[in-house]
C-alpha cells in the first residue's frame, strides 16, 4: 500500500491516522493525502490512483457509506475502511455492504489501531472487537429460514475460493494454491460478489455466513 486517503473533516484526527499508517506499514507509503469532505475526496480519487482509504462515517456534505459506494463505481481498485466514532449495528452492516473491508472505531487505542491496520497488508478485513461481538450477536436473528442453496447458486470451484477467502488468503494466495491464475480467481471473486450482491471481501464473508455457506 504506497498511496492512503484519509477522508475525516477532523485535523486532528487527519494527522493522527496519518501517523498511525506511517507507524503500521512495513514500508512508508509514498503519499498520504487528507480530505475533509466528499467532494475534496473524489476530486483527489479522480486526479491520483489511491490503495486505501480511511474514511470517517460523518462528513459535512455527507457520509462514508456514499463515498465508498461511489468508489466502487468509480476506483474500485481502492480498499475502502470506515474509520468512525460511530458503532450501530446497522451502519456496519451498510458499509460492509457498500464495499468497505473493514470497521474501525476512533476511541481505540493508538496500539490496536495500528495492528488492524497492520493486518490489511496481510489481507485481512479488520472490524473493531466490540462491533464484531454485536455482529455475532445478530447472527441467528439475520438468518434466513430459505435453505442457502436455493437462494444463491455458487459453483464448486466458488465456494472453495470464498472459503480460502474467509481464512484470510488474498488473491495471489489463492492463485498459487488452486494452481489458477490471479486473473482467474479475481474473475470468480467477481462472480461470488454479484451472487452474494456484496461490494467486499468481509461482506461476501458475512452474507456467507448469515446464508449458511460457510460455518
């Protein structure tokens, strides 16, 4: 990751997750831009090519959710992690279903945000702790009573790639161990999203779960 957005109206939040970035990336990024608003930030997507964006789920002329859904039309080669003091239940459910990878929250520790961001290089989907347990709370309750078979038709071949995908191996992995090329596992991961109608690899894992797909 050698190019980050920080979307956050806060200055002095922009310098702290810029700091904390710096701190959690075995290499420094080459560029770690700020944003204060929607619109500053798909100006800055639209003139630069990003890897990841941090964005904060209020912003003076809108919300995170709309500035990852416009990235996954518009730069979906961008990784998209709200960064929030806010924990409903339903706004993590929305992000992740938008596209966002992960949910983080502001009030953690320095130390516990830089190991989740840490975990993004090793293709991980990092959630906050306390949301992730209200998440699994709801499990049972957000399961549908249609057997998952019927209500998505997943492959043989797709449902071994999302289950590689839910232990935390990235696309590279996957290739080299199914023997397929990188191309062609993205081309099933693209498959699974619009099956699952997810925009992210932690969405296509939750959707997963609450359909019964995988334990």
């Amino acid at each position: 990751m050698s190019s980050i957005l920080i979307v956050d109206d806060d200055a002095a939040t922009q310098v702290r997750l810029a700091g904390l970035v710096r701190e959690a990336l075995d290499e420094a990024p080459a560029s770690v831009r700020t944003a204060a608003d929607l619109g500053q930030a798909r100006a800055l997507l639209e003139a630069e090519r990003f890897d990841l964006a941090l964005v904060d789920m209020q912003l003076p002329d809108g919300n995170g959710i709309e500035l990852i859904g416009w990235i996954q039309s518009h730069a979906p080669q961008v990784q998209s992690v709200i960064v929030s003091a806010y924990a409903e239940e339903q706004l993590t459910f929305t992000a992740l279903r938008a596209g966002a990878i992960g949910y983080l929250m502001k009030d953690r520790d320095d130390v516990e945000l830089v190991v989740a961001l840490r975990s993004l290089q090793r293709g991980g989907a990092p959630i906050d702790p306390m949301i992730a347990r209200r998440i699994l709370a709801l499990l049972p309750e957000e399961t549908a009573p249609v057997p998952a078979t019927q209500a998505v038709n997943l492959s043989e071949r797709e449902r071994g790639i999302l289950g590689m995908v839910a232990q935390g191996y990235g696309n590279r992995e996957i290739a080299e161990l199914l023997g397929l090329s990188r191309l062609t596992v993205e081309a099933h991961t693209r498959n699974i999203y619009r099956k699952l109608a997810v925009g992210s690899r932690t969405a296509a894992v939750f959707e997963a779960r609450v359909l019964g797909l995988l334990p």
